[in-house]
C-alpha cells in the first residue's frame, strides 16, 4: 500500500516528461553526486598527508596512495557522468517510457501474498518479461508479489514448499521439469493455495490440480513455424537448440520438422557461451551452403546468428522464436525474416491477475484447458509498432 | 552452541612438563580444538539472524524444509570432506548423483527388472566409478583436479548421450508404476510425520553418514591413515600406511553417497532429468570448508560439513523466507557464506590462541 503511494506517477504526468524532453530528475541528483563527490575527494586528501611521510611504512603509504587514486578516479567518474549528458536515448529515455506503466492499486481488496516460482537460470531476458507482467498486474490488484526461480528441478520444488510454508494466498509455477513438481504441488493443494501454472506444463497442469495453465503449446509454436518456413519456400532449415536437454526445445525443433516441407536438421550450441552459439552456427553454415533458413529457439540468439551468417557469407533466412527489442529492430530492418512471439507479458500478468480474480470473485479462465498466449507470428509489418514495446521491457 | 558457552571457563593452565600427548584434557579444551567449532558458531549465527530477519523461518514446516535442503547437500558433504582430509577433490560429485539416478531409472525400465535390481547395479557403477577416480589419481599421480574434471565432463556427455540413446527424450520415463518402487520409495524417499510436520528421510541418511564418518575418522585405524595421506603422503607411505587404497576407498565413499543422493532424486520425483547435478561439486565442497575442512589436507571433520551444509541450507531457504528479491540471492548467499566462513576462521584462531 505505501508502496503504491510512494510514486503517484499517473499516466498523464508520465506522458508530460517525454513530451517537453525535459529533464526533472536532474535537480535531485546534483547535489548529491557534489556531496559524495567531495566526500570521497576529502577523504583522498586527508589521509595522504598523515601517512606520506612515514615512508618507511611502505604499507601504509601505499594504502595512502591507493586510496588518493580511488578518490581521483571516483571524482572523474562523477564528473563525467555529471557533465557528459547524452541527449538521447540512456536511462532517461527508459524512465520516459517506464513511467506509464506504473501506478497504484486499482482495487481495494485485501492485501494479498502471491509467490511466482519459475525454472528460469539467473538474468534471463524472457523470465525478466513474465515477472514484469506478473508486477505490473500485482500493482493493480493491491498484491504482494514474491518471486524465485532456480533452474534444477529439486531446487525448484523447495522454492515451492518454502512459499507453502510462508503461507501464500496463491502460487504461480512453471512445469518444465514436472515430475519434480509433483509433491510440491500436492502439497499446496492439500494447503488449500489456489495455484496456476505458466509457460510449461500444459499437459500436467489439470492432473497436478491447478486453476489454469497460461502459456503456448511448444510443439504448435514449432509447427507454426513449419507453415510459416512453407509459405516463404525455403528448402533447408537450421533449428538451433541452445540448451542440451530442455524438452520445450526439442518439442519447437520436433513442431517445426513435423510441418515444414523441406528438410530441417538440429544444432546443439552452449547458450550460456555466445561465442561459441556463434562460431557453432557458422561452421555449420560454411560446411553446407545449402541451408537457406536459420531458426534459433530464443531472441537473443537471432542476433547472434545474423553475425555468424556474416561471417560465414551465407544468405540464409534468420528466423527466431521469442520477441526482444533487438529482434523487434532486426525484423524492420530486415535482418531477420520473422518471430514468433509468447508474449510472455501476457504470462505473468494473466497469472497475478487471475489469481486475484479467483480470490476475489472465484472466476476460473480456459474451461480446464490451456489457455494460450501464442504462438503469433511476428513480422517487418507489426515490428515499428512493437519495438517500442519491447525496448520498454514488456513484449 | 555447546563451544561457545566453555570458552570463557578455559584460561586454565596446561602442565607443560609431562609429555602433552599423556596429558588429560579437559571436555571444554577438547571441543574448542575441534575443526568444527567455527562452523558451529557460525551456523548459530545465521540461524539467530534468520530467526528475527524472516517471520515464518521457525516454524516447525520450515525448518523441515530447511533440513531437507540441507541434507540433500550434506550427504554428499560428508564424503567430499572425508575426501578433501585426504588430500584430494572430486568434481565429478556433483554430476555423478545424476548419473546415479539415470543408470537405476533405466535399467529398470529397459529390462522390466524389479527397481531394486536397478538400484542395486545403480550402486555397483557409482563404486566403480569411485574406483576408477581414485585409480587414475594414484596410477598417473596427476592432480586429482585434473583427474576429476575428466570424469566429471566424462560423465556429463554419458548422461545426456545415453539417456538420449535409450529413451529418445531428456528426461527418463517413469518407473513408479514397476514393482519394488514404493518399497524403495520408502527407504529413499519417505517422509516421517512428527508432530504434523512431515520429515524427509534423508535427514536420517544424512545423520547416519555423519555419524558413520566421524566413527571412522576418530575411532578407526582407517581414519588415522586418511588423516595421514592428507597431512603428508610420502610420510605416510614411509610409516605402512596402504596409500593407495585409502585414496581408492575415499573416492568409494563419494559414490555411495552419490548412490544414495541419486536414489533419493529419483524416488521422489519419478523420473530424472539428464542435465542436472553440474555446479553441485563446487556446493559440497564450500561445506565442507566451511564445516573446517582444510582445501590442503589433513585436517578437519565429517560433522563439521554438517554444519556447513546446514548454514547452506538455511542461508538459501532464508533468503525465500525473508521475501528478499531473488535477483541478489546469490549475491546474499556468497556474503552470508562468506561471513561464516570468516568467522568461523575468526572463532578457531581465538580457540587455538587460548589452547
């Protein structure tokens, strides 16, 4: 509650700073920056005299003399980044933009606890997108939002089981590994904690005795993609799998090959090392030069497989699953042919928000079925549009 | 908790004229001289902090969580900290108690044997591989860094290939529909109720270990020759202790341990995923640090990483628990570990000072 109260940001005075190019943030900091500035700078100064002339201390002249430098360079830092101002783009572009999607609870039930747990790794782009759904939702809905993620199963479930413990009024989890999830779940429903599952785990969610399941079907994601290959007549196609042993990739790759009319073979490349995505992807692409279409399975992997089609002098097609403000540039640009897009927004905020709406008012969405937030095909035409979106974080 | 309270009572003065190895310490002298202590202090420490930081952490279901978690690591601290008192490393724990559950999982499964058989091959291998470890390492007299690190990208390949190869997913099919899975379920995997709160029975296991380990390490002739391979090897060789045999049984204890963790994964969760386990070597050992065990060799103690994987398991589910933002959890879990790990370095300098 106090949260929301702390930043009455309405949409109107968001609107406001981008549309005079004002800069009101810079009164607050400058004074602050002055004050650490000479603080730092002082501190620099003053023990350098004490400790200086006692040069047979050599330890603490040289800690003396480090600490003046760190002072030095801790004051140009500063002052660089007082003056230097860009006019375009940086962290006040993005305050801009951020500043319509906050607010204030919209509703006055009680205050709520709903925990998120998801089988994301750390600094994931695309978990990033579902939590900030899944936030932004929480804030209309007056609901604390707790969040964790591991990406091992076992560790995933006593995320889970540490929630059940805090005793949350809902649970939102990720099916990817389900057999793990298992007890963990039933263990939230013999708690009575309504949960909805998201993402992965469309097949397992209605047994596991979830509410709903919001996500996209991979293996229909994968057959989309197939289609959508036909329709531009391509012939060979790459499905570039960055994780070794993620079954939703599989399932895209297995969509894909079952469509497409053409021949498609499978590239395992390490995501967590884009040089070697890269140097994997044109390698493969010098040894056959007939591959005409490249398909990678996340947003920012396209990217990197356009700089491997360059350095392979290949005219391959780039092709991708999931949407981010690169991809979003590269598709008006045409860099790369098309997207298919989750929208995982979507994911995390019809969570929060449908959670909140069984609370509040008992209502169930999807018939017991999945309910589906993709596949949609994302091309040139729609992506003016949704870059600005997804430079915003929210597609 | 008991080594805190007796280190005000220890000024007393030690007779210096007999020979000391005759000398009778006092029970007080005796604990402050424990590799453990540290540990000890410091898990107190970060079980205080909790205790006020997060509201639900001393509920009785949430220290059952935190448990649970902390034996998952700490039955595989245990042979980890045996190993490191010798001398050595291994970095293929981690992937290995995959493997474990993999191999069990789907020689049942493959040749529709009863699951105990699986589980008993499961264990065969795990040994093997323990002897294949400390056999390489005492042949080829390479570093068991090197060693290690060969199997443990070894096994990583096998894992993913064969699971593959066999079941045409990532993940093994499950087993719990076949004959001798709930009985194994109930030695593996089984939660005992006391007082409403389900236990998991891998604190038991993890218990026995510990409790096992120390009875070796401080009352057998075996725990005087590990403790002599880690101090001095040639030395110890010098005086008949059968090196390579204690290097080879070491390397054993971290695949029965791993059999055990594999096992558990799998009768719990039915069906294991191939990719998992990697980074979890680098945890075992933090534990066992942490719980006093020197990375050189030749000292340190089994109960000790209990402790260490104690503070691991409280530390990670705490953090939950005090609605901390998961972004910087691993920046809190690396400064909580390293502030007891400090302490702990702290709290036994001061005990040897007073000894």
């Amino acid at each position: 509650m106090t949260e929301d109260e702390g930043h009455p940001v309405t949409e109107d005075e968001g609107r406001s700073v981008t549309e005079d190019g004002r800069h009101p943030v810079t009164p607050l900091p400058a004074p602050l920056i002055g004050v650490t500035d000479t603080g730092a700078f002082g501190a620099g100064r003053r023990s350098a005299p004490r400790h200086h002339p006692a040069v047979q201390r050599e330890g603490h002249d040289f800690v003396a003399r480090v600490r003046t430098w760190a002072g030095i360079a801790l004051a140009a830092v500063l002052g660089i980044a007082l003056t230097g101002c860009s006019s375009t783009g940086g962290k006040r572009a993005e305050d801009a933009r951020k500043a319509q999607a906050q607010g204030r609870a919209a509703v006055d039930t009680p205050r709520w606890t709903i925990g998120m747990v998801t089988h994301s790794g750390d600094g994931d782009t695309f978990w990033d997108i579902v939590r900030k759904g899944a936030e932004q939702a929480a804030v209309k809905d007056n609901i604390n939002f707790l969040y964790a993620n591991h990406d091992e199963g076992k560790e995933q479930a006593q995320l889970v089981d540490s929630y059940i413990d805090k005793k949350v009024d809902g649970l939102i989890v990720t099916l990817a590994k389900p057999d793990a999830m298992k007890a963990a779940l039933a263990r939230a429903r013999k708690a009575g904690i309504p949960v909805i599952t998201v993402n992965s785990g469309s097949a397992e969610s209605k047994e596991f005795g979830a509410l709903a399941h919001i996500g996209q079907d991979e293996e229909i994601a994968g057959e989309a993609v197939g289609e959508e290959l036909n329709k531009r007549g391509r012939k060979k196609a790459l499905c570039v799998l960055h994780e070794q042993g993620n079954v939703g990739h599989e399932q895209r790759c297995a969509g894909a090959k079952k469509t497409f009319d053409g021949t498609m073979q499978n590239l395992y490349v390490d995501g967590t090392n884009m040089p070697d995505v890269q140097s994997g992807i044109s390698a493969k692409l010098q040894s056959d030069s007939a591959i005409d279409t490249v398909v990678t399975l996340g947003a920012p992997f396209a990217d990197t497989a356009v700089k491997a089609k360059e350095d392979a002098g290949s005219k391959a097609e780039i092709d991708t699953f999931d949407l981010n403000a690169k991809v979003a540039a590269g598709l008006k640009s045409r860099a790369l042919g098309f997207a298919v897009d989750q929208q995982p927004y979507l994911q995390g905020y019809e969570a929060v928000d449908l959670l909140w709406l069984y609370k509040f008012n008992a209502d169930v969405l999807g018939g017991g079925r999945p309910v589906l937030t993709g596949p949609e095909i994302v091309t040139e035409k729609d992506a003016g549009r949704l870059e600005e979106f997804a430079k915003r974080g929210t597609r | 908790m008991t080594a805190t309270a007796p280190a005000k009572k220890a000024p007393g003065e030690p007779d210096k004229t007999a020979d000391e190895r005759l000398l009778k310490t006092s029970l007080p002298r005796k604990l402050l001289g424990r590799p453990e202590l540290g540990a000890v202090v410091g898990a107190l420490a970060v079980f205080v902090f909790f205790s006020f930081a997060a509201d639900s952490f001393l509920q009785a279901s949430s220290l059952s969580t935190v448990l649970y978690a902390s034996s998952t690591i700490g039955i595989m601290a245990v042979p980890v900290a045996l190993l490191m008192i010798g001398g050595e490393f291994d970095l293929s724990a981690g992937v290995l108690v995959t493997s474990s559950a993999l191999i069990s999982s789907m020689f049942s499964y493959q040749m529709t044997a009863n699951v105990w058989v699986g589980v008993g091959v499961s264990l065969l291998t795990t040994l093997a591989i323990g002897v294949f470890n400390g056999f390489m390492l005492t042949r080829t007299k390479l570093p068991s860094f090197i060693i290690t690190l060969g199997t443990f990208l070894m096994l990583t390949g096998l894992n993913l290939g064969f699971t593959k190869l066999i079941s045409g997913t990532v993940s093994t099919k499950t087993i719990a529909d076949m004959e001798g899975f709930e009985s194994a379920k109930v030695l593996f995997a089984s939660q005992i109720t006391l007082g409403g709160v389900a236990f998991k029975v891998t604190i038991l296991w993890w218990i026995a270990l510990v409790a096992v380990a120390t009875w070796i390490l401080l009352r057998t002739r075996a725990g005087n020759w590990i403790f002599a391979v880690g101090g001095n090897m040639d030395a110890a060789r010098a005086v008949g202790v059968p090196v390579i045999k204690t290097k080879i049984g070491l390397y054993m204890g971290v695949g029965f341990a791993a059999w055990v963790s594999g096992q558990h994964l799998l009768f719990s969760f039915d069906a294991v995923q191939s990719g998992e386990g990697v980074g979890n070597e680098l945890i075992y050992i933090v534990a066992a640090v942490i719980g006093g065990s020197l990375i050189t060799g030749g000292y340190g103690s089994a109960i000790g990483s209990a402790f260490g994987a104690f503070i691991f398991g409280m530390t990670g589910k705490g953090i939950v628990y005090a609605e901390w933002n998961a972004d910087w959890y691993k920046f809190f879990l690396g400064a909580m570990l390293l502030l007891a790990t400090l302490l702990n370095h702290w709290v036994r300098k001061r005990a040897e000072a007073t000894k």
